[in-house]
C-alpha cells in the first residue's frame, strides 16, 4: 500500500505543486500505512530530486529523458514506477501537464481516477472531495478499488518543507516513439502593458455582457488612475488583448488594489489575484466564490453600483 | 480526413439553487452546449470548411432532452450526430472508462483520423475523456489546446497546449489523434437560420449500449457520488450594504484611506 507522486517541472523550474504533493502523498501514505515514492521524470532529474528530498519521502525515483514534458514519456515512466514501487495510490498534479498524461496512466492500469481532488480521506476506502458545477458546490466521491489515480489542485495543501532522507534510484524506462512533440514554448501577453506593475487594477468579468459595455468599466479605471484587467472570459472573446488576462493562465498580479466588477471568482481567476492587498468585488450574487477572497464586497449590479462609485470620484 | 467532434450536454445551476439529495435540483439547473465542447465544434467545422475535413461527426452521451444542443451543433456545420444513451445511465456517476467505452465502441465504427473535444465539462469538471479515450484507442494526444493547424499532407497538427502563467507550448502531434479543445482558440459562430433549417434534417442516430455491442457491466462506475454540499464561506469580506449610491459612497470612501483616487 504505497503511494507515487509525480514532481511538476516546466523549462527547468519545479512548480510549486510538487511540494504541495509531497505534503498530500505523505498523508495518504499514512492513511494506507505505506511508503511514499516521488517520480522525477525528465529535465534536471538530481537537482529536482535533491530539491524533492523532504521529510517524509522514502523513495525518489528519477528517470532522465531530455529537458521538457512529453506524454508518452511521461505514461510510460509513470506506469512503470508503478509496478516498481507497488503502488496503489498514484497522485498526480491537476495541472495543464498533469492531465496530459494522468488519465492514459489511470487508462493504461485500468484504474479509477478522480481529477481535481481538492482533499481526500481513507476510511472503508478512498473519500475524494472536489467541487462540481463550476465551484458552486463541494461534493464527496467514493472509489470503488484498491487502486486508483488521483490528480491534486494546486494550493490545497501545505509545501513540504526541510530535508529528508529519501533514497534515491535513477530509472530508466522503454517508450515508444513519441506522438506529440514539444518544438518549443511562446511567452503570451506581451505588448503595451503589464498588469504585473499597476498599484491598482479594475478587473472585468463576464457580468459586463456585452463589448460595448466595457466604457462602464474603463472609465472607472480612467477615473481611479487605475489600470484595466480582466478575467479570461472577456479575453476569450476578444474584448481585451491576451495581456490583459489575470489567472492561472494568464497573469498573477498583486497589485495594491484589485477591484473585481462582475467577475464570478472561479479558482482558476482567483489564483491570479489572491495575493493583492485589498480586494474589491462588485458582484451580483452574493454565493459568488470571489467574495470568500475579498475584503470588501457589494453585492449589487455593475451597471448600478460602477457609474456611482465614478461620480464619487469625479 | 473525417473528424469526431465529443460533446456535452451540461447543466449550470442557477445563482439559488439548493441541493436535492447528491445533486442540485432539477428545477434549479439549465442545459447548455459545453462552453468547452463549443470550440471544438467550430474548430471542426473550420476544417471542414477548409477542405481539410470531408466530414464532421459529433457524438454524445446524453439523453432525449440533449438533442436540442446537439441540433445546435448541426445547425453550425457538424454534418451528423450520434446520441448514445442508456436506462444504465440514468442518475448514475459514470466514472471516465465507462465513457470512454462508449466512445471506443462509436470511434471504431466511425473510424475519424482527429477526434476533437472540450478541455473539460462546465458541470463535473474531470478533464480526463479525451486523454484517456486517445490512450484507450491508440491515437496520439494534447491537451489544452488553443491554437491548430491541420497539416493533413504531413499527417500532423500544429499545436499550442496552453499551459499555466501565460506560456504556450508549441508542440507536433501526429495523426490520427485527440486534441482537447481550450476556450479561446477560435470565435464560436452563432447559428444561422440556415443552419438551424438545414439541421432539422440531419441525422441524430439513437443508440444504446446493445447497438455498440457494449452491456450495462462495461459501464458500471467505479466511482459513486456520496454528497453534495454548498461550501463553507470562508468570506471575511466587509459587506457594504445600501442601495448603490449608498455603496459607493462607501466604497469611495475605503478606496481613498487605500490611496486610489487622491
């Protein structure tokens, strides 16, 4: 009854996942009374491990194959730790990687995998907790198996911290020819403005409905001297340039002030903003997850409140 | 070259809604096209309408009622549909393999050489089919797509998977493949009255599981939703009351101790 996770790594950095990983594995493996193994597969496999080597990990198992991500690489590694270690908890990262190779893992092993796990408990038997209908509702998921794949959002659990003992065995593992290969990597949102340097922000979401209603909102950061963002929504619709997009693909921006207008909060928005000073949301549904992350809220209409809050400036 | 287009009828609960039992009450939710699934539709149909694709196919897991979006994905260009659906089905949590059965079974008859689908579901949020069905099938993948080419010559599509923080990655996949389609990498077109006459008379074929030589035990979950529930606010926010002359007077008020504004 042990537990794998596999490490996230991008163009030679470890995300912060794959501690937050550590930390989740070890306490699965408590709960399954076993071993934890951490995966390292491809780019700076000894400095990752090294990196990984925290209190708690019994096992780094790296597998050195070029610098960057490939899924069938990845598929094949995974799946092979997997016998190796006897593993019957296989914890991935829910990230835009993760679920390019975890469910032909979980396909692969003919295993049950649940994504986006956000926590979980064993009791009879694995208890995973995740948000359904675009976060407005937590559910409970039991898995029926003694074996199973789970992929872990990002910023659920604590980083694994300190320096461990783990052992660790360089692996090396037959793929076939890879089906999708990666050329190289294009950094977006470039151009006249950068988010990431305003003091204050007026962020745009879906609840501005229309193109020709966004003056509403740029007259209010024309008026606060404040700098225009949006979720990604109004980018997806070509409203606002790609540059103007603040979220877990977009920017993650920490300005002084970021006042959020008609924007609904979903986690992946919310993981670009969190870390603001003061947060402002103006939103008409008062169950709205951004309001759980603000500091000042009304709950109102935009086309109400906006026009307002200018004429109190003006 | 013949594309397989996965889509989903998904429900979005209203702002109030309460929760029947392990699921958000029926009266409380509203179907829609995947947001997801709807990209991927037009990604399809502008292959078709570049000669690259002969034919588009779009195929759901969905009952009666889910005909109405599908009809919306023909009205758009898809050229036919397949409506799988069984009594198996009905208020179960199927986990990603039973999907995926049934859409091995339909890819075997249908034989596309690029199946196309949504990043995710808006309801359930897995992110997991399409992955798992290219591995089930033996097609190549990417997920999170946000920019294709189709190089049918060269037996390839161009790629960018969108990955986290504003980086694409810019990848080669060959064909015959699975891509998940990411929101944002085409304009989804609205249906014409055209479309919307002409696909009253395209073909939505029913089947069920007998017709894809499938039976209730290669669907059953191995995953079995045990509760439902709205999550705890962990709001500490200063909720300002009053009307919105109200509000924003107060609001002008917190912004200017911050500094904006003065």
């Amino acid at each position: 009854m042990s537990v794998l996770v596999v490490a996230d790594h991008r163009r030679g950095e470890l995300r912060d996942v794959s501690y937050e990983l550590v930390t989740a594995g070890r306490e699965l493996a408590d709960a399954l009374d076993g071993e934890l193994a951490v995966a390292v597969i491809a780019g700076d496999t000894d400095r990752f491990a090294e990196s990984l080597n925290r209190p708690g990990v019994d096992r780094i198992y790296t597998v050195e194959n070029g610098e960057e991500f490939d899924n069938t690489v990845y598929t094949a590694a995974v799946t092979e730790l997997v016998g190796r270690s006897g593993a019957t908890a296989v914890l991935a990262p829910n990230s835009v990687n993760g679920l390019d190779y975890a469910p032909a893992v979980a396909e692969r092993l003919d295993i049950p995998l649940v994504t986006d796990a956000i926590d979980f408990a064993v009791d009879d038997g694995l208890t995973v907790t995740r948000e359904m209908y675009g976060s407005k509702v937590e559910t409970t998921v039991a898995v029926d198996g003694d074996q199973f794949c789970l992929t872990l959002r990002g910023g659920e659990f604590a980083p694994a911290e300190g320096v461990g003992e783990a052992e660790v065995e360089s692996v090396t593992v037959d793929h076939p020819d890879s089906g999708a290969r990666v050329k190289g990597f294009e950094e977006v949102g470039g151009g006249d403005v950068d988010i990431a340097d305003a003091d204050v922000l007026v962020s745009v979401g879906r609840g501005i409905e229309e193109e020709e209603n966004l003056e509403v909102v740029e007259e209010l950061a024309e008026t606060l001297g404040a700098t225009l963002s949006a979720s990604r929504p109004i980018v997806d619709s070509g409203w606002l340039p790609k540059n103007r997009q603040v979220g877990q693909s977009g920017k993650v921006v920490t300005p002084d002030v970021y006042i959020a207008v008609g924007i609904s909060g979903a986690v992946q928005h919310v993981a670009g903003m969190k870390g603001s000073d003061t947060i402002v949301a103006i939103n008409t549904d008062p169950n709205a997850p951004i309001f759980d992350v603000a500091d000042y809220g009304i709950v109102g209409d935009l086309f109400d409140v906006v026009p307002e809050l200018v004429a109190q400036f003006e | 070259m013949k594309v397989l287009v996965t889509v989903k009828e998904v429900a979005e609960a209203d702002d109030d809604f309460s929760i029947d039992g392990t699921d958000i009450a029926e009266s409380d939710l509203e179907y829609d096209l995947n947001e997801w699934d709807d990209y991927a539709v037009e990604a399809a149909v502008q292959l078709a309408e570049a000669d690259i694709a002969d034919e588009v196919v779009a195929v759901t897991i969905g009952p009666e009622r889910a005909e109405e979006t599908i009809r919306m994905a023909l009205a758009k260009g898809v050229d036919r549909a397949v409506r799988v659906w069984d009594d198996a089905f009905e208020g179960a949590f199927p986990d990603v393999a039973s999907k995926i059965d049934v859409f091995e079974a339909v890819v075997a008859s249908e034989e596309p050489d690029l199946v196309l689908g949504g990043v995710q579901a808006a309801d359930t949020g897995f992110g997991a089919t399409g992955v798992a069905l290219a591995e089930r099938i033996g097609f190549n993948h990417a997920a999170v797509v946000n920019d294709l080419e189709v190089d049918a010559d060269a037996g390839l599509a161009n790629v960018h998977r969108e990955l986290e923080g504003g980086v694409e990655e810019l990848t080669e996949v060959d064909l015959p493949a699975v891509l998940t389609v990411q929101t944002g990498l085409n304009e989804p077109r609205y249906a014409s009255l055209r479309g919307i006459r002409q696909a009253q008379r395209k073909e939505i074929a029913p089947m069920d599981l007998d017709d894809l030589g499938l039976d209730t035990t290669d669907v059953e979950s191995t995953l079995t939703l045990t509760a439902m529930y709205e999550p705890e606010s962990e709001s500490d926010a200063e909720l300002i009351e009053g009307d919105a002359g109200e509000a924003a007077d107060r609001l002008a008020e917190v912004l200017r101790e911050k500094g904006v504004g003065v």
